[in-house]
C-alpha cells in the first residue's frame, strides 16, 4: 500500500499547522493499493524519537475498508484509540526542543473488523492484528522547535 499526504513528502516536515504548535488537527491522507479481502483499515502515528520511547500520537482503527482517504481533521471515522497523552484523538508533533523528531503514519489493511473497546492502546491494537495484515504502507514525516 502506498500513503501519502498533500500536506507533506514522504521524509519531508510537516507543517506547523498539524502540530501542537499550530492548529494541532490532523494532517489530510490517502492511501492506494488497498487490498480486495480487506474488511478494515487501522491508522498508527507515532514518534519513535520521543525521549522517553516510542510516542503514540494518534490511532484510529475499524475503518471502513471503502474508505482511501482521511480529509483534514478527520472525526467520526473508525474507532479512535488511545495517545500517548491517555486522550483518544489526533494529538500532532511537540518534540522537546533539539533535532526534528520522525512522524511515521501507517496504514494496515486486515482481513478482519477488530471491535475493540475506544481508547485501546498501540500496545492492545498491535496484538490483535496480529496475523490479520493483508498489507500496509508508511508516511514519514519531521518536525523540530
């Protein structure tokens, strides 16, 4: 699966906007190759930089498999999971000052729904696609204050 974003290049930084130091909504993407078995799609952003590990900044899960895209500040699409910040939602990049921190946004098909409860956390998700992946695509993106 290939995902990208208008707002920004696979390795390139992301805008202000989609950050805590902006408007702080999620960035628009879409996806290709989406494959035909698929019964849902799930959506991870984190930081792997984070100083503290790997910091989750958004997880939507149960996405209808019809769907290829997610406008600018998404609501009401899939199940949203839990952040890092124990909120559900998109929470965007605030990296501590220092060298830009890597974005990756991520994209799984799976061959089935996962009806688990909001607010599950990557750790929870992570575990129950196992052995569902159809296929999957990445998005990279940097941000640094």
């Amino acid at each position: 699966m290939k995902l990208c974003s208008p707002a920004f290049a696979d390795g390139d930084a992301i805008p202000r906007k989609y950050t805590c130091d902006g408007d702080n909504v999620s960035p628009a993407l879409s996806w290709q190759g989406t494959p035909q078995a698929t019964k849902s799609l799930v959506l991870i952003m984190d930081d792997p930089d984070a100083p503290s590990g790997t910091f989750v900044h958004w997880i939507l899960f149960d996405i209808p498999p019809a769907f290829s895209q997610l406008r600018e500040g998404v609501r009401g699409v899939g199940m949203p999971g839990a952040n890092s910040y124990r909120k559900v939602g998109y929470n965007g990049p605030c990296p501590p000052p220092g060298p830009a921190h890597r974005y990756f946004f991520k994209v799984y098909a799976l061959d089935q729904l996962l009806r688990l409860r909001p607010g599950v956390i990557k750790a929870e998700l992570e575990g129950a696609m196992q052995g569902h992946i159809l296929d999957s695509g990445q998005l990279m993106g940097r941000y640094g204050r």
